[in-house]
C-alpha cells in the first residue's frame, strides 16, 4: 500500500510581489499615515519604486533589489534627501507587507537594513533680508480685494511663520485674544502637534482689511478671487500659495523663492531681533531643537562671543580689575 504523503501546508508568504500585493501594502501603508503631506509624498514614492519594480525583469522583493534602487536612483543624480525619503517609503512597503502575511519578515529586516545615501556638507537655506521681507508682503496692491488678500498671505507666512498647509486650514476659530495679544490657537500642524501661534498686530491688520472687503465672517479665512476681484470658493490650495509667492517675488527681482523659505526667514529674523531660540522654537513648533537651528542658519560666532559678556567678568577702571569681591591687582 502507498503511504498517502500529508501535504504540508507551507509558508504562503512570497519573495515575488504582483502588482496586486503591492497595490495591498501601498494602501496599508498610506492608511498608516496622517499627515496628508507624508500621504502625499510616500504615494509618489511607492508609485515610482513600483514603476521600477514591474519594468525589471521577474525580481524578488528583498535586500539586494532595494539596494539595486538606492543604485538607479543615484544614478539619476538626485539629492540625497530625495533618495532617503524614497528608501523610507520602500522600506515601510515591506514592513506592511510582512505585516499581512505577503511578504516573509526575514526579507522585510533585510530590506529594512538597506542603507540610505549619505549627506556630504548641507544644502544652504534661502533667507530674506529686513527690507526684502517687508517689501515683499508690502508688494501687493491694496486697493483691490485680491491685493489685500495676497498681502494677508504674505504677512501671516513672514510674520508667524505658518506652513501652506496650516495657511491654508486656518479659520476663524483660530483667531482669538489670549494674554491680550492675538493668537492662532489650537493649530494643527505637521504630524498632527498642536501649538499656539502668536500674531502680530500688523499681521492681523491685513487679515482685517481682506476679511472686510471679502465680507467673510465664518469658515476658512483665506478663499479664492476671480479676475473681476469677485471672491468664491470655500478655500484656497496650497498651490494658489505657491503661485502667489512667486508672483511677487519675481516682481522684487527675487529668484527661487518658495512659500517655506518666508517660514524660514520669520525665524532668523526674530532671532536677528533677539528672540529666544526656546521661543522661536514653539513659534515653528519644532519638536527638536535642532530642526530650529537649521532654520536659523547658526554658526558658532568667535568675535563677540555669547560667553564675553555674563554679567561675572571683572571690569576694569584706571588700570585696575575690580570684582564684586574686592580689587584685584592689573594682570601682567
């Protein structure tokens, strides 16, 4: 008699990915996310990993496929960051992957173990001078409702430092009185933290003029303006924001300037007017630090160094040291 073999049941994770696990893991992935900007850019990042994947001849899904991308795309002569944030999205597509059982988990640490492309040197932000910040938001007509809307945008983005995003969502429930000084409460912002954002007098000003003319009382604050200087819509986009800055930028004569390098330059210029890195930081909300100094620009400065003048250095009068705790005989 033949001994019926049992058919083992084996592993049904696979090292060969369809297009239909991938479009599975993508859409684990994008569901994980919050924010709509991460959405936004691992959505285009799996897209073209996925691109890449199904043009190349049968692949399996593991560490040395993954680093054959880090390799295409380095020869594309794109930007290190580009190429880290690309591999992140790859490497959270097969960490979900291997999470519902499609992908084996021994090949999700390898790929998971794929180093990203190293950062030599770092790249130097765009900052605006004092006159060049207040020509800019003062660039705008305004005597017409576009011109005050525009010069609303230009102010809260130089003035409070808001992202497109948080420009775009802001309403009037935002807009309150604490501490007798204006505020933008409860603002949601990048990864979901919320801050308080304080609001300058002529920044609201500008808000109250483009409200007035566009007669808004409630809902989002900034909305569209046809070419007959007509409001309508809801809200505006990130992309109106976009165009917006660069319409009046190139009118300043001002090249490359984008909507978060006036984010950036509102924080040099308060800690060029001697605000706190601590305080700007919470202005940005920033969750390191480090993030804020980026935006300053810092470097270690030798002559008039912070450390010069403490308040405990002796001070000298006709040739002597006097100290708090007596006088001192002149150094040699």
């Amino acid at each position: 008699m033949r001994k019926k073999m049992k058919r083992r049941k084996g592993d049904r994770t696979k090292s060969k990915l369809g297009l239909p696990d991938l479009e599975h893991a993508k859409s684990a992935v994008l569901v994980s996310l919050r924010s709509p900007e991460s959405q936004r850019s691992y959505r285009r990042s799996i897209e073209d990993f996925v691109y890449w994947y199904c043009s190349e001849p049968r692949l399996s899904f593991n560490k040395t496929v993954v680093t054959r991308y880090r390799i295409h795309l380095e020869e594309k002569l794109l930007a290190p960051g580009t190429i880290n944030v690309r591999l992140a999205a790859v490497r959270r597509l097969a960490y979900e992957a291997a999470d519902t059982g499609l992908l084996s988990p021994d090949l999700a640490a390898g790929i998971r173990r794929v180093k990203g492309a190293k950062k030599l040197g770092m790249r130097l932000g765009n900052w605006l001078t004092v006159e060049e910040a207040r020509s800019l938001w003062q660039r705008p007509n305004m005597h017409t409702v576009k011109g005050k809307r525009d010069r609303a945008i230009l102010a809260v983005l130089l003035g409070c430092g808001l992202r497109r995003r948080e420009l775009v969502d802001l309403n009037f429930d935002h807009l309150q009185r604490r501490e007798d000084h204006w505020a933008i409460v409860d603002l949601v912002g990048k990864g979901g933290h919320i801050r308080t954002v304080p609001m300058p007098d002529w920044v609201k000003q500008t808000i109250d003029d483009w409200l007035s003319a566009a007669q808004i009382a409630h809902g989002r604050v900034f909305r569209c303006v046809c070419r007959r200087g007509i409001v309508w819509g809801t809200k505006i986009t990130e992309k109106v924001v976009w165009h917006i800055v660069k319409e009046y930028a190139g009118q300043l004569g001002i090249s490359k300037l984008a909507p978060h390098d006036l984010r950036r330059s509102c924080a040099r210029l308060c800690h060029d007017s001697g605000g706190e890195l601590e305080q700007i930081q919470f202005l940005l909300g920033h969750v390191s630090v480090q993030t804020t100094e980026k935006y300053l620009g810092c470097k270690q400065r030798l002559r008039s160094a912070v450390n010069d003048r403490i308040g405990i250095e002796p001070c000298y009068k006709h040739g002597v040291q006097r100290t708090l705790i007596g006088i001192l005989p002149p150094r040699a």
